[in-house]
C-alpha cells in the first residue's frame, strides 16, 4: 500500500497576489504539488491590502487560522516567520489622465467647433493605482455636449468590473471663428448681417455659439448683448410670426372634426408657442398654439 507524503508548506518571506484575497498558495511552497495538494492551496488566510500596497502577514496567525481545516491536518509548517505581501497594480500618472482626455476629444472631434481644441488640466490625481487586470474607461464630460465643460469623469473598469472614478479638473480651450456682435444688440432687435462679424474666439467656456452667419440672419435678439460678445443659443430667439392685436385664424380640431373662426391675438407668438387668443364670436379667452403666420390651433 502506497503511503501519501507529508505536506510541508514553506512560507516565503515575500510575495505578490492579484486578487482582493491572499491564499495560502500565494505566501509558500507546499509540496509534494499537484492536485492533491490543490484544496490546501486554495484556502484563503486573509484579505489582500489596497493595489499597490503592501502588508505583513505573521506565520504563527496563518497557522492557527487554518488548525480546523482538514486540507491542513498533518502539515509540516516551515519557512520565515513573517510574510510581507504585495498586490500588483496598474499605476496611472497625471500625464496618463490627461492623454486620456486628449484621446476623448479627438475621438469627439466631429461634436467640436473647427479649429484648435485642448484642455489642460488644473486639478487631478497625482497617481492612481488600479487593480491588475485588463484595464478600460469611459470618460463624461462636465456639459453634455462637451464645449462649456470644465470637468472630466473618467471611470475606470478591469478586466469588465468597476474599479474607480476620478475627475480632472480644468480648463477647456477651442479657438474656432464664431459669430460674434459687432454692436450692442437689444432684445427684440432682428439680427442682420451689418450686426454681425466672424471672429477668432476661445469659445471653451460657451456651450453653443454659432458659427455661421446665416444661422441667425432674421431671428430675434433674447436679451440685450453687448458688442464683442460671441452669439450662443440662448441669446437667439424666432421671430414672431403672429403680433399682438393681429386678426388670426383659429382652427378648432376635435378628433377628426376641424372647425375654424376668427379670433384676436392678444401677444406676439413664435412657431410652436402658446399664446392667448380672443374668440371674437364667443369674446373668450383661449390657449392657442401658433401653427404658422396669421393661423393658431386648439384642440377641443
């Protein structure tokens, strides 16, 4: 009859793990190896440190964690007394989030103004330190449509898992040619090439500036804006199609059904907006959506 060996199990005085837990195979040798011995090296004997650090492990405290399991009866304990463990990282460095950005913004360049776009970092990690693995990332801007954004969120994944989000703080530069005032505009005002000039401008700060002239050619101003200052979305407006006091067609859908009459605008209205109308033949007020010039809807 064949007698099995003893195990002996050598602990070493360094040694590295991956993984969150440290196994017993991971800080010695055990021998005789193979399958035999695979379940005494698969029994965890404590949580791994942070990636990238380090921690002690004494034998003595391995050893009597482990004294009620069977896989470890009649093991011949040998090797150092103390175990210093490390876990292996992945180190990224500022230089390394910031071509991570980059890479974003060239990989966006189609949602960007023509011309030189770059964001320089202000505020970011020093050094990040991930767990071993394959490693991957999503990077979300600050403002969705990237331009305006003063932050980036870069949320890493290995090997498919989460493992950290950082934001780089900073300042986003776009040099583009946009439309800019070249007069003090005032709300109302309709805009007109002779208002107009194109201009070289870091636009990095603004979320949607125009960057044609024939954008605007027409439309209204929405606030008063000074001379120089670049033309965004917010300070544009449709004309009005419908004025106050004008004489309008009103058509009354229900279902199928469309009946109109005559009613009286009592505000100017824009495409799309509601306004108040006065029913001329019942003299009430209505809620009315301006569906083109000289005609609004309701439905009833």
């Amino acid at each position: 009859m064949e007698v099995m060996a003893q195990i002996s199990v050598d602990f070493q005085a360094n040694a590295s793990v991956t993984g969150p837990r440290i196994l017993l195979g991971d800080i010695a040798v055990i021998r005789p190896g193979g399958e035999e011995t695979e379940p005494l090296a698969q029994l965890p004997v404590a949580s791994a440190p942070a990636p990238g650090k380090s921690k002690e492990l004494f034998t003595v405290s391995v050893i009597t964690s482990l004294r009620n399991r069977p896989e470890a009866a009649d093991v011949d304990w040998q090797g150092s007394e103390r175990i210093v463990v490390q876990r292996r990282g992945i180190s990224l460095k500022q230089e390394q989030l910031q071509a991570i950005i980059d890479q974003y913004l060239v990989e966006n360049r189609a949602r960007l103004p023509k011309g030189e776009v770059r964001f320089t970092s202000l505020r970011a990690p020093e050094e990040l330190t991930l767990p071993a693995g394959t490693l991957s990332w999503q990077v979300t801007p600050s403002r969705p449509g990237i331009m305006g954004s003063s932050s980036f969120s870069i949320a890493f994944a290995v090997d498919g898992k989460p493992a950290t989000t950082c934001v780089v703080r900073g300042r986003l530069e776009a040099m583009a040619e946009v439309v800019t005032a070249v007069v003090t505009l005032h709300k109302g005002d309709v805009v007109t090439d002779s208002s107009l000039v194109m201009q070289q401008q870091d636009i990095g700060g603004l979320e949607n500036p125009f960057t044609a002239k024939e954008q605007i050619l027409g439309m209204q101003v929405a606030r008063t804006v000074n001379a120089g200052t670049v033309l965004e979305q917010a300070h544009i407006v449709l004309p009005a199609i419908i004025k106050g006091g004008e004489m309008v067609k009103i058509l009354a859908r229900k279902g199928a059904l469309q009946l109109s009459t005559s009613g009286l605008a009592k505000t100017d209205g824009r495409l799309g907006e509601i306004i108040q109308v006065k029913n001329i033949s019942s003299n009430k007020l209505i809620h009315c959506r301006v569906d083109g010039p000289g005609i609004v809807s309701v439905e009833l």
